[in-house]
C-alpha cells in the first residue's frame, strides 16, 4: 500500500510547471531523477508484492522442499534488497526536497512530503 502511494503521489502531483512555461519538471529540486527513482520503485514494489503474495497463496501446494527453499530465501533477498533501496529513496528525497525552493512549488508540497513519509515507512514494512 506504501508503495502505492508513493507511486501515485509522484504521478498525481509530483510534476508541475510555472505559470510562464508549459514545460513541466520534477518538484524535488528540479531533479527528474528523484521522481523517477520514486516512480519506479514504487511500480516495482507493488508488482512485486503481487507476486510474493501469489507465491504465498501457492507455497502449501508445492512438495518440493528445495523449490520451497528457493522461494523462500528470494523472498528474504528481495525483502532485505528492497529495504535497502527505500532507505537510499528516502534519504534522497528529503536530500532533493530540502534544496527545492518555496517558489518553485506552487501546488504538489503534500504530495511531496507524503511521498517522503511513506518512502520512510516502507523502510520498516519490507
């Protein structure tokens, strides 16, 4: 769900443009990568919590024990892996969003801080 709403965030309001221009950019600092690498875990999260949950309805079906193994050590990996990367997430984007400038964000700051709080609570979740 963290990562929906990450994802969303940055999608919904996470660009924006001045009233002068019609080119739009990213809130956190200008900084196109900082919305991107939040969009795309975000995406990646969700599908692959999808897929551990499938995993999870199908694990008392599968006999094999090495198979069972496998699945469950890539779960943990994947887990410890994307932990990892929601803390370099969130450390860079409080980073990008402490060097934006007020006047740069005209709508889109709660989406902004929502996108850092639930990046910070996706640390704990995975």
């Amino acid at each position: 769900v963290f990562a929906l709403i990450v994802f969303s965030c940055l999608v919904g309001e996470g660009y924006t443009n001045r009233p002068s221009s019609r080119e739009l950019f990213c809130i956190f600092n200008h900084n196109e990568d900082a919305c991107r690498y939040g969009i795309g875990i975000g995406v990646l999260a969700f599908l692959a919590c999808i897929f551990f949950f499938v995993v999870d309805v199908y694990f008392p079906q599968i006999s094999n024990a090495t198979d069972r193994k496998y699945l469950v050590l890539a779960d943990l990996g994947f887990s410890g892996l994307w932990t990892f990367l929601w803390f370099v997430g969130f450390c860079f984007l409080t980073n990008q969003w402490a060097w934006t400038q007020a006047q740069d964000v005209l709508i889109g700051a709660d989406s902004a801080r929502a996108v850092i709080t639930f990046s910070f609570f996706s640390i704990f979740s995975w």
